[in-house]
C-alpha cells in the first residue's frame, strides 16, 4: 500500500523537490501535502504549480504558544491523511508534544554528521574546528533538537580554501542524493542507514 508522505518547509524547500521527483514509478510513497510556516516559501510555489495539496500556518500569531501553533498544524494537516512527515528545511523547533504524536513516522534531514553540531551554521563551525570530513544526516525526529535514531549519513572531505558557502553548496548536493534514498527505504520499513560518500 502506498504511503502519505507530508513535507514540512520554511524556504525555497531543494530537499522537498528532490524528494517529490523521486516518489515516482514503483517508489512506495507519494507526496500528499506541503506544508509551510511562510506563505512566501518558494516550495509552496513550486508544489502548487505541480498540483500537490499544501498548507500554510504562520507561527508569528502564536508567538510563545508553541502547543497553539503545532495544534493548528495538526487541524490542517489531518484532513490529507499523511503516514510520514518529512522535515526539510523547516525552520521551527517542535514540542515533544507534537513530535510524540509522530514517533517512528517523522525524519529530517541536517547539515552536519550527526552528533557534531546540532542547531545552526553548521559549516562554519565545522572549518572553525578544522575538521576534514563533513556532511548531512538523516533521522528520525524526537522532542531534542537534532536528535533521534540516524537513518543515513552522507560524507565529503573538507577542500582547502573552503568557505562557509562552498561547504554548504556541495553538502546540499549530498542532501539531495541522501534523503531521497533514505525515504525510499523508511517507507518500506527497513531503518537499516544509508552511507554516502561524496
């Protein structure tokens, strides 16, 4: 049976469409909506003009009721049925309240190898501590910050003269390669990780 996958995005949503062009042909999985925090997201577009469903929620009327905000997440996710939710790209942090709803059902994907550098500017931290390899990881999503089982982990050395902005364009191109075969086999129930190496 083929399965209901929602993807959750704050921006231009890169990752969304890789995955949305890979849930074709004998893919278990389809996208049934896309949902935003911003109605300017350049992924909302992009979805709508492919005639996927999506929603928006704007947090800001729910500033310091983050239980307010993810309960009208739910209200307007809940009619398109999703049996997973992906996490890509979207820019706000989840309660344990909504993530335990989701448990085993919800992954994300983050700009780093996992356990280093949860949160934000990742690739600066990395050249900040001089590492050689960097990279993305996909997992599954708990009420901590980057955190969860690891589902996949893509990896690439760290070029000398890189900068901020070179690691993060060729980690995206790893993001793109890595989340879609990971959600191939989540759907298909095996969490067996996947390894790349760019």
């Amino acid at each position: 049976m083929t399965k209901r996958v929602a993807i959750f995005l704050s921006g231009g949503g890169s990752n969304m469409r890789a995955l949305v062009e890979d849930m074709t042909g004998d893919h278990p999985a389809r996208p049934c909506l896309v949902f935003s925090n911003r109605a300017d997201a350049g992924g909302i577009a992009w979805a709508r003009d492919r005639g996927i469903p999506t929603e928006v929620v704007d947090h800001r009327p729910f500033k310091g009721d983050r239980p307010a905000f993810e309960a009208e997440i739910s209200a307007r996710i809940a009619p398109h049925g999703p049996d997973i939710i992906c996490l890509a790209g979207f820019m706000r942090q989840l309660t344990g309240g909504f993530t335990d709803l989701w448990t085993g059902r919800m992954i994300n994907i983050h700009p780093s190898l996992l356990p280093k550098y949860k949160g934000l500017h990742t690739h600066a931290r990395v050249l900040e501590a001089g590492d050689a390899l960097h990279g993305c990881t996909v997992h599954e999503v708990t009420a901590a910050l980057d955190d969860g089982p690891i589902l996949g982990q893509a990896t690439l050395k760290v070029a000398e003269g890189d900068t901020p902005d070179t690691l993060a364009a060729r980690v995206l191109k790893l993001e793109h390669r890595l989340y879609p075969a990971v959600l191939r086999r989540f759907v298909a129930g095996d969490r067996t990780p996947v390894l790349i190496e760019g």
